[in-house]
C-alpha cells in the first residue's frame, strides 16, 4: 500500500459512485472515509435484483483499476453484444453489434446491489479505507479550510468533503448548491419477466408516444429480461395497479413478437423519473459526483456510467494536484474536474431530453422523418460505428484508468 498523506477525504454515500472513488482515492494512499446510511453491501443470492443498470467497457477499466471487478460473481453478469431500438408507431429500427467495432460486448447488465457488494469488499483490502455502514449523517460544517461532518456522535475532519448522496444530497444542500428538480413528465415501472424465445444477449428498446419501454438481457437460463418502463404518470400507475395477467396482455402488445410470450416473476415497483442538475459541482473543498451532481432520464440507461466517470475523473484530478504538491482540496484542481465533467453531463442530459420529445410527438411529417432517419442510420454504417463507439463509452475527455486495464474484458 502507498504511503498515506496528511491529506483526509470524507465522501458521504457509499453507493456504486461514491465506492468506486473511494477505493480509487484510497488506491493513492489518501485517508478516506465512507459514510453511508445504509446497511452493509451483502452478495445477491437466487433471482435477479429488480434495480440493475448497464456498465459500459470505460465502465468496466475504472472497475477493474479498482480492483471491483475481480469481485462480481461471473455467473450473475450478463453481457449483451447487441442492441435493437424500434419506433412503435412506425418502420423506423436500428440495430447495434458489437463486431462492427471488433469488440465482444457493448456493455454488461448488472444489478446495483452486486456492484456496491464486490465495491465495498475490495475496500476491505485498503487500511486507510474506513468504510461506514448504517452511518447517518446529521450535521456538516465548515472548519477552517475543510469541513467536520458529524455522524454518530463522532466528528469527522475533512480537508475534501465529497457528495455522493444521491439525488436529494445533505452536502448539496449544505453547501448551498441549487439542483431544483425538473419533472420529466414520467413515471418508470421495473419488473423481470420470462420469455419464451431467449434475449440473444441483446438489449432492446421500443419507443411509443408515452416513453419508452426497454427490455434488458438477465443472467441465467437466457429467459429473463429486466424491463424498465417509462411513461406518463397515469400510465404507470395503472399499469402497476393491473392484475398480473393484464399487465403481461398490455406488455406484449407494448414490445410485439420480439421474445415471444412474456411472464411476470416479480413484483412491479414504481418511481417518479426527477431529472436534476447542479449548478456547479464544486465548492470551496467540496466535490459532488454522481446523482448528487446530476440525474438524467434512465432511457439511455447512462446515469450509472457518468457517476463512475465523475469518480475517475476526480480521482485523476486530485491525483494531479498532489502531484504538483498542492492538497487534494486545491480550488483550480477541483474547478478542472467541473470543466471536465459538467458540460459532458450536461450534453447527455439535454440529448435525453431531445429523444424523449422527438418519441412523443405525434405529428405525421415528424413520424415520417423520424423513422426515416432511423432507417438511414441503420443502413450507414460508419454512423452505426460512430453511435457504437458512444455506447461503449468511448468519447469525450475520458480519465486514463478508463481507458485500458490490462484484463481482457468477459464476454
């Protein structure tokens, strides 16, 4: 292990955001700590958890540089080569592999509470990680040049105190940083289903003029699909409120033929869909990264892989500025990481925004040029590749470690 520093950092929320920059911070020799509310991380067992995400190749690099990957449980992972995007009401599809850019996979579906498990276990490695579970926070305040934060009757010292605390964050707020939320006009039920016919290992998406509807390859027997439903409000509530067999009637009418008959075999919770985004990102010896900085729509299944980048490239930046002997708070260097991340996340954000309008409006000649366009980027292939190259999280100002890990990624 590196040699620790005088420096200390304090991140509240021990997520999958806020564990991958712990582990990359502490990986410097830095003193962190994590306090989290919530329970320790436990491995999933039996079914697939119902919250999940999609971790993209840059993803998987920061991952594995952290030494996380080498935790997840193989037989839990589901990679997915190929993607199929469709406009309900229309001709309009595009189809996505991955060997049209000489990978194996577009990306990896895994459930939340796995990756935070294999997180907080390779932090068990790390002495100078103190990672807290079922650790409220109840106060935060500036000291001197950093900030205390008390949790359980202790005080904690922060010379950088780091948000990762989600959408509704006490350090946000603390610090006196607007993120008012914008009602995206949906609703999002999650459920897994069974199917007939196997994914494929392929992802698929439907767009319909109430939100899209993606169906999302689970590990297993290749016969179960996480699906994540967006929509108006009252849609989803009543869909939610639907006896089992009518829902599967209006879900098979929602994504056709394309798995066969469908099965529900879980329960159908449901989430308002808030999209928020700091006005800036940095404070005087602060950082937020993840929800607590931004929350896009889930259409793009993104908002996991932009957290993961806003660890790295904090971590990368603080690792610059105690290279050049500055401390880990230093304010040029956290304004550098504002640079290098907030407008990225900011283009996602509004580029979800403009796909979820572009599906709802009805009009004829926008239908028309909307599948037509579809169709031409299915038949272009240097513009598959360039839309490919973005799904695998290739572009933009990427940190090093997410770039090459040295491990050959599963497939």
């Amino acid at each position: 292990m590196t040699e620790q520093t005088q420096d200390t950092i304090v991140i509240v929320g021990g997520g999958m955001t806020g564990g991958l920059l712990a582990l990359l911070l502490a990986q410097q020799g830095l003193a962190v700590t994590v306090l989290d509310g919530a329970p320790e991380p436990q491995f999933p067992q039996g079914d697939a958890q119902l919250r999940v995400s999609t971790l993209t190749e840059a993803s998987y690099h920061l991952l594995c540089h952290a030494g996380a990957w080498q935790h997840l449980d193989p037989a839990r992972l589901q990679p997915y080569q190929a993607m199929q995007v469709w406009d309900q009401d229309g001709t309009g599809e595009v189809n996505f592999n991955a060997a049209e850019v000489g990978s194996d996979s577009l990306g990896w579906l895994v459930e939340n509470g796995h990756l935070t498990a294999a997180l907080y276990r390779a932090g068990e490695a790390l002495d100078n990680l103190d990672w807290r579970c079922q650790a409220t926070v109840e106060q935060l305040q500036r000291h001197g040049d950093g900030w205390q934060v008390h949790s359980g009757g202790q005080v904690f010292e922060a010379d950088l105190l780091v948000g990762a605390d989600g959408a509704r964050s006490l350090v946000r707020e603390s610090a006196g940083i607007s993120a008012g939320p914008r009602a995206s006009g949906h609703h999002a039920l999650v459920a897994t289903i069974a199917t007939a016919e196997p994914h494929g290992g392929c992802a698929r998406q439907v767009f319909m003029e109430s939100g899209p509807l993606a169906l999302l390859p689970l590990f297993g027997d290749g016969h179960r699909c996480s699906i994540v439903w967006s929509g108006w409000p009252a849609l989803i509530e009543e869909l939610r409120a639907l006896p089992p067999e009518a829902f599967v009637a209006r879900l098979q009418g929602a994504c056709g033929e394309a798995l066969g008959a469908v099965t529900l075999v879980s329960e159908r919770p449901c989430f308002p869909i808030e999209e928020r985004h700091a006005s800036q990102y940095v404070a005087r010896a602060l950082a937020l990264v993840g929800d607590a900085a931004h929350v896009i729509h889930p259409l793009a299944g993104q908002g996991v892989n932009l957290g993961l980048l806003d660890a790295g490239v904090l971590a990368e930046e603080v690792a610059r500025m105690r290279g050049a002997g500055r401390g880990c708070a230093d304010p040029q260097g956290l304004a550098r990481y504002q640079r290098r991340r907030r407008g990225e996340n900011l283009l996602m954000q509004n580029a979800m925004r403009g796909f979820k309008a572009l599906f709802e409006r009805r009009e004829m000649p926008l239908r028309l040029l909307r599948n037509t366009g579809m169709r031409w980027v299915n038949g272009a292939a240097p513009v598959r590749r360039f839309f490919i190259q973005q799904a695998l999280g290739r572009g933009g100002d990427l940190p090093a470690l997410a770039r090459a890990s040295g491990r050959q990624a599963p497939h």
